[in-house]
C-alpha cells in the first residue's frame, strides 16, 4: 500500500511542485496551441508539394505530439530536483525506488494523451479529418502504448538532466530529433541510412506506422507487432532511464556529494 501511496500521490506532488507548464496561461499556449499550429503547417506544407495528404501528417504528428508532455514533463520532474536542490531529499528517502520515480510518469503520459486528443478533434475541425469509428479503440490503443514509451525515454533524459547544466538543451534538441527522425513528416525510408537506424530505435515511429495503418482501416491484430515493437522499445529506455538514476544515487550518496547548479 505505501508503494502504491508513493506511486500515485508521489507522482502527483511532483508533478504539480515541478511541472513548469501546469499554469493555464502557459499549458494552453505550449502544450494545446504549438502542436495544433505545428500540423496545420506541415498539412498545408504537404498540400502545397504534393507529398502526401493531410492524413498522413495529421496522423503523424497527433502521436508525435505525445512528446511535447512526456518528454518535457518527464525531463521536468526529475531534472527540477536538481534545480530546486532537492534531489538530497530523494536520495534519504527509503521508499522503494521503482514507485518514487516511475509514478512520476503517470500524468506526463496522461497529459501527453490529453495533448494527442486535443490537436486530433482541432484537425477534424480545421482539416475535415475523418477516421472510421471502427478504429478508434485500436488507435487509443496505439496512442497509449506511445505515450508510455516516450515517457519511459523521458525518463532516460530526465536521469541525464540530473547531471547536465541545462535541462532545456536536452529536451529541446530530443523533441526536434524526433520530429525529424520518427516519421512524423518525413517516412523513415527516405532519410539516410544512419538515421534510419538511429529512428527505428527511437520511441513513436513504430507507434507512428502504426497509428497510420489503423487510421486507413487496418485491425488491430495487423498491428500488433509493429505496437509490441514500440512496447519494447519503451521498456529498453525504462531500464536504461532506471539504471541510470539510481547509478547517480548510488554515486551522489557514496561520496556525500550532490551536484547542483
């Protein structure tokens, strides 16, 4: 019962104590406004070359949108403690450690869900965006087994922010990489082969694919690797983002240091 405690009410408390954007006159604008204008440029983008209709990007970008919560709020509430110096006190609790740090990723993925929501229902408005209602459950399906990986790689960043200086070049260059590299705008196959690489081992662009296909009337057994891909890929970057956390804690609390800004 005390890890579940920690697990939900922890991740709360972080959340609304180290999640910058929580303010409505900042959330709307950066998390509601940005990705709903960031699809209207690329699908007006893509009527204009001809590449590819505006499903394609609406559907892309709905799933990268994920990112904008799960990898700021992740880098947030774990790379805040070392802004406010107080990762000291995470260190001397004895709670188990699994709860305290990955019950922190429950709202940034629900929040990153919220986002995907929000700017879908924008592009039916403004782009007439239309899915059949058939594939809505195995799309939210897809929507949530992204979010959860990408909050899982969120965690891997924010383990690193515990030792960069900033933790806005971290993020910020992440959520570009990834509008380029996962397929959002641009199909993977086209892009060089050593990006190609890098984009099959990062999170969303198998989610992406997928997406994609259920969007076009594919069910969801037609996907299920392409989502158990994705699954996996999230789970590596859990380990990883877990490893290195308590490797830091380990660290800091071997040589009673803790480095702050």
């Amino acid at each position: 019962m005390n890890s579940a405690r920690v697990f939900f009410r922890g991740g709360l408390l972080a959340y609304k104590a180290l999640f910058n954007f929580k303010q409505t006159a900042v959330y709307i604008p950066t998390m509601l406004i940005s990705p709903a204008f960031q699809i209207l440029f690329f699908a007006y983008l893509g009527r204009y070359s001809g590449l590819a209709d505006d499903n394609f990007f609406v559907v892309g970008n709905a799933i990268q949108a994920t990112a904008i919560g799960c990898i700021y709020g992740m880098v947030l509430l774990l790379g805040n403690e070392r802004q406010f110096d107080t990762f000291s006190a995470v260190i001397a609790t004895s709670t188990r450690r699994g709860a305290l740090y990955f019950g922190r990723a429950v709202l940034p993925i629900a929040n990153g869900i919220v986002v995907t929501t929000f700017v879908l229902c924008t592009s039916v408005l403004l782009l007439d965006f239309r899915m059949p209602a058939t594939a809505l459950p195995a799309f939210g399906i897809v929507v949530l087994v992204s979010a959860v990986s990408c909050a899982m790689f969120g965690l891997t960043l924010g383990a690193l922010a515990l030792r960069l200086k900033d933790i806005w070049i971290i993020s910020n260059l992440s959520y570009t990489l990834m509008l380029l590299l996962c397929g959002a705008n641009v199909r993977p196959a086209v892009l060089p082969g050593w990006l190609h690489a890098i984009s099959s081992c990062l999170p969303l662009t198998h989610g992406i694919e997928a997406a994609r296909k259920v969007a076009d009337g594919a069910a969801l057994s037609q996907v299920a690797g392409l989502i158990g891909i994705e699954a996996l890929i999230g789970g590596v970057y859990a380990l990883l983002g877990y490893a290195l956390l308590r490797l830091f804690e380990a660290g800091d609390r071997r040589g009673a240091t803790l480095i702050t800004v």
